[in-house]
C-alpha cells in the first residue's frame, strides 16, 4: 500500500475523462482497499453475450469499467448493488438500461437507450414507488465515468465496520463549518436540483460525505483516525464503541 495517494488531487484528474476515472478507481482500490488484480473484471465473453441478449451496444466506458472492477463487490456492492452483465437489463418501461440496485429495492440506475451512444453518457435514477405511475428517470450524475468514482466512494463508507461510521443528526452549524474543517472534493453536488445534495470532503486519512446537512458518512484508514473525526464533531455515531 503506498502512502501518496492524495484524494483532492487524484480526484480531480480523474473527473477529466473516463481513462483518468478509472485510474482513480485503480488507485482508491490500492490504497484504501485491496489492489485491483487480474481476473477483478468480467471478461468480454460475459460482456459480448449481455450485449446479444440486450440486443443492444453497451457504452465504452460501461464496458472498460465492467472489466476493471466487475467482479470486486468490496468496491461495488457494499450497501447498493452494482448488477453483473447476465443482470443487466432494460427496464419495463423500455427507457433506459438499468445496471445498479438500491440496497432495498428503493432505486434504480441506469442509462437511458436515446444515450447509449455518447462515449460517457449521463446517469439517470428512479425510486421504487407504491404508485407505478408516478416513477419517472431523473438526472442522477452527467457522466457514467463520474458514477464510476461515487459508486466505489460510496460503498467504501459501508466496509470495513471498524474504519466506518455514520451520523443522522448533523446540524445546520456543522454542516457550514465542514469546508473549513475538511477538504472539499472536487465532486458536483448531486442530484441535481437537490440543494445542497451530497458533498464529499477529505482530511487526513479519511473522506467523508454530507447529504442534506444532516447526514453523515466517515470512511477512514485507520481506527485512530476515525476516532479523530468523532472527536472533532461529536455527536451520536452510530459505531462508536467508546
């Protein structure tokens, strides 16, 4: 594991195009998880039979990043679900392509098929509502390269459970006060038209993630350093055994 891997800088190289997001990936992977390895990805015979039973062209970059990390559900699948190639699938309304699950069924991902063209096409989102009728696709993040980088920075904050923790009650005084605490990363707040959405910030062996001034996530690399973020912002953590 090395020890250079700034977050802020290699974030922001990795927001310029899907090669430099999927670097980022690599290096998050090795420094804050496990190296990615060979046999990590899907191979293209599972990529090539999704597409002829799709009857579709999976985007470039849905592919590249399916064989990079496909098979690391440590970087995809903690909390929500990245689905496999054979899971992929078109939804019933025959709008877009879904390829992520919510934990509990709540929402769905996906890219819809008047985009599957662009070379990094935008992400779209749905919930799961009681009234069918009422679900409509709405924008989630303007490039699937970006969702690459918040689905493993996300399920990174679910895993290990002794580097993660979790408030629900954070108010409006420390949530104005994290920017000057912490790093800002440079990630859009999203979803758009959700103000403020979700933010992410980084310090010193940790990232974290605010959503709706209230809630907030903590990912560190070492217990000491967690415990560092709940003593700088106390509060009801949800794991903290102290």
């Amino acid at each position: 594991m090395k020890d250079d891997f700034d977050v802020r800088r290699e974030l922001a190289a990795g927001m310029t195009d899907p090669a430099g997001a999927l670097r980022f990936v690599r290096g998050f992977a090795g420094h804050w998880l496990n190296p990615l390895q060979d046999g990590d990805g899907c191979g293209e015979p599972e990529l090539a039979a999704a597409e002829e039973r799709l009857g579709l062209t999976l985007p470039a970059v849905l592919r590249d990043a399916y064989r990079l990390f496909g098979r690391r559900p440590d970087l995809t699948s903690n909390h929500d679900r990245l689905l496999a190639p054979a899971e992929l699938h078109v939804d019933s309304r025959e709008e877009a392509l879904v390829f992520r699950y919510e934990n509990q069924g709540a929402a769905s991902w996906g890219i819809l098929l008047t985009d599957l063209h662009k070379a990094d096409p935008p992400v779209v989102m749905k919930p799961d509502l009681a009234d069918k009728e009422a679900e409509r696709w709405s924008a989630w993040l303007d490039r699937f390269s970006w969702t690459c980088v918040e689905i493993v920075l996300s399920e990174s904050l679910h895993a290990p459970f002794e580097l993660g923790d979790f408030r629900d009650d954070l108010d409006e005084a420390e949530s104005e006060s994290l920017g000057g605490r912490f790093t800002p990363l440079p990630f859009p707040a999203y979803p758009p038209g959700e103000d403020p959405g979700a933010r992410w910030y980084a310090g010193t062996d940790v990232i974290l993630r605010e959503e709706d001034r209230t809630w907030l996530w903590a990912r560190a690399r070492t217990e000491e350093a967690l415990d560092r973020v709940r003593d700088d912002l106390p509060g009801d953590w949800l794991n903290d055994p102290r």
